[in-house]
C-alpha cells in the first residue's frame, strides 16, 4: 500500500473543492525567489549570532530596519526600542492572556470577531463579553455602557480593516477608546495585521500611534504581507509593557523569538524590497476584490455586501434570514465552502451572515465557486420549497 504523503500545511487544497473560507494567502503570492535571495545575503554577511539564543526584545539589526520601515508605513516616528519581536499575532496573543489575565477575567471583544481568537481566550479561561461594531467600527457608547457594569483587563480590537466585516476604526474613537484604557485600567490588544493592506484611502493612524495616551499593545505581523510561514511579527506598547513582556519566563528561557528567520527578514526589508511586495499583493488583490464584487453581482445579487477597502474578505449577508451554518453542508455537495457568520459571533448570532475570502484563489476560481454557490442556494431554496 503506498504510503500516504505526511503533511505540510495547515490546510491543504483540494484542488476539486473551492474554499473560499479560508483567510490564506495563495502559494502563488509567497515570495519564494525574495526570499531565497535574502537568505544568501544574510548568509554572506559571515555573522553567526541570528543562531545564538537571541536578545529578548528581539534582534537589534532587524528592529533597526523594521522600525525604519514602520515609521514610513505607520507615518509617525518609531525607534527600533519602541518594537518588540514576536512569532506572529497568535503567539503574542496568547502571551498577552497569559501575562496580563487570570482565569475568569473579563476580556471585551468586537461582534463579529475573528474567530480564533475567541479559542485562544478560550485556551485561557476568560469571559467573553462582546461590543457591537458599525461602518466607523468599535461602538465606543456600547463600550462606556459596559464599562459603567464591568471591569475588562483585556480589549481585542482588530481596527483596520477588520476581519470579517471589513469596517475600519475612525479616528475619533481611536482616541476615545485609548483614553478609556487609561481611565478603567484595560489593556487594548490591538491587532494591526491588515493595516499596511489597505486598497484606497489610508486608514487613520495606527492604535500603535496612541500609546501615548492609553494601555495600548499593538500587534502586527509578516504573514499578510510576506509569507505566513516566517511565524514573525512585532508588537508595539509602552516601556513598562515591554519591560514585564521581556522578563517573562519563556523568553527568559528561550531567549528572543526567532532570531533566524528576523535576520533573513531585515534582509527584505533594508533593500526596499518588503514595501515592493506590498504593493505586489495589493495591486493583485484590487483585481481579486473587483472580480469578487462582478462576480457577486453577477451571481448572487441576493447577498448584501459592503465592498472591503482593504484586508482579505468579503462579509457577506445571506437573504431571508436564512442559517449560513445550516446551509454549509448545502454548499459543500456544490465542491464550494465559506465561514459561516456565527463562528465570528461569541454569543451565536450573525447566522446569516458569511464570510468570503478573495486571497487564496485566483480570479477565475473566485468566479466559478461563486457559481457554485449560487448553485448551492438554488437547491437550498428549491428544497425548502418542496418540503413548506
């Protein structure tokens, strides 16, 4: 019996099966050849101390270069002792919980949210209370209302772009919600993944930006806009912040995250060559999101949709109120999938809604699992005909 090939990626692709659930990058998309060519130069510069255990706020030569960059991307002046690296968002997440929580704190999140990051506060025990958003994002009179009842020590936010809905945090409760920190002692995780992705107008400043002024950790990552695989990213917070992040038993242990590959990064980043595959992605995805939104219009005219200004994904409400989760398996027969709204919601609501994710597949496969759905809700709705 041949042996079955082990496998390498989180979510393998079926290449029969359209899953436009899934918030991947295409394989595609991934640099390869940038980063081989990194690699060599890093290699060539003869140092050997990216494989010594690494300095605990992370290599200093790549913060140099990130920071530098951060100060083009971000639009305000950043010093490499204001980043800290991390093995991603998921990582620093979960240490955040882990540094900053007990069990059975309370942590706020937005409704709808990404969906795992409702696991890792699972993983560590708190109470999920959840603000509502809008088109400018965060309710910030929903949160004042909640704060009068509860104490949060966490705030997750993703303020840019948000994942799944799209909405993006405005300015004014940028800095009403960073006061708001200050004023009932909560921590906001801001997690900054799509900012450097928008496809129009800028987003306002960063949450980074307003560290100044509340109890800000700003999360932000390479796996959107490099390759998910380098599990690198920075956060940004205040000194003391940083100081208790840095002394704490895992990185007193292990020493810095990731060394290595942030000493192949910096070689991305010092040449240019990271904001030109920015800018890569981003004219390939304003070509995915138009064809989405065509392909939308053209097949399923019966959704409601705003049309996203940056990120990955298309939040989509079904009609009539009908259950996406119920309707998945539907789908699903049809060789297409997507997120069901209610994995995004952490009191079970949004059932009508779904979200679509343009960056895995290429145009024409965007088009055609959009046929497929609309085939999917033909059925469905043919269906619950005969059995009314």
């Amino acid at each position: 019996m041949p042996m079955q090939p082990l496998q390498t990626i989180q979510c393998p692709i079926d290449p029969q099966f359209i899953n436009l659930g899934l918030g991947n990058p295409q394989l595609v998309l991934l640099p390869m050849e940038l980063m081989e060519q990194a690699a060599q130069r890093c290699f060539a510069r003869g140092e050997k101390d990216f494989l010594q255990y690494g300095y605990e706020q992370g290599h200093g030569a790549f913060r140099q270069a990130l920071a530098e960059f951060l100060t083009a991307g971000y639009g305000y002046s950043i010093g490499p002792e204001d980043v800290f690296t991390t093995n991603g968002v998921s990582s620093a997440l979960s240490l955040a919980c882990l540094l900053f929580t007990q069990p059975g704190d309370v942590v706020f999140v937005e409704e709808p949210t990404y969906f795992l990051a409702l696991r890792v506060f699972q993983d560590h025990h708190l109470r999920v209370i959840s603000i509502p958003v809008d088109e400018d994002g965060l309710v910030i009179e929903a949160l004042e209302e909640q704060l009068a009842a509860v104490h949060p020590t966490l705030l997750y936010t993703i303020p840019n772009f948000q994942n799944p809905s799209g909405v993006t945090l405005s300015a004014p409760r940028r800095q009403r919600l960073a006061e708001l920190s200050r004023e009932h002692d909560f921590l906001v995780v801001a997690d900054e993944v799509y900012y450097l992705l928008g496809y129009g107008d800028p987003p306002p400043p960063p949450m980074a930006a307003y560290i100044p002024v509340g109890r800000i950790l700003s999360l932000g990552s390479f796996s959107k806009i490099l390759a998910p695989g380098l599990r690198l990213g920075w956060q940004m917070s205040d000194h003391e912040t940083m100081r208790r992040i840095a002394q704490c038993g895992m990185l007193d242990s292990g020493g810095g995250m990731n060394p290595f590959t942030s000493a192949i990064v910096r070689e991305v980043i010092e040449p240019g060559l990271l904001q030109q595959n920015i800018e890569a992605l981003k004219a390939a995805f304003r070509q995915r999101i138009a064809s989405m939104d065509a392909a939308l219009q053209r097949h399923l005219p019966q959704l409601t949709y705003r049309r996203p200004q940056g990120g990955y994904f298309f939040w989509v409400r079904f009609p009539g109120g009908m259950d996406a989760k119920e309707f998945l398996p539907r789908a699903r027969q049809h060789q297409v999938g997507f997120q069901p709204g209610i994995r995004f919601s952490s009191q079970d609501g949004l059932g009508d809604y779904g979200r679509l994710c343009f960056a895995q597949y290429s145009e024409a496969d965007v088009e055609e699992g959009l046929r497929r759905l609309r085939g999917a809700l033909d059925t469905w709705a043919w269906s619950l005909a005969v059995s009314g």
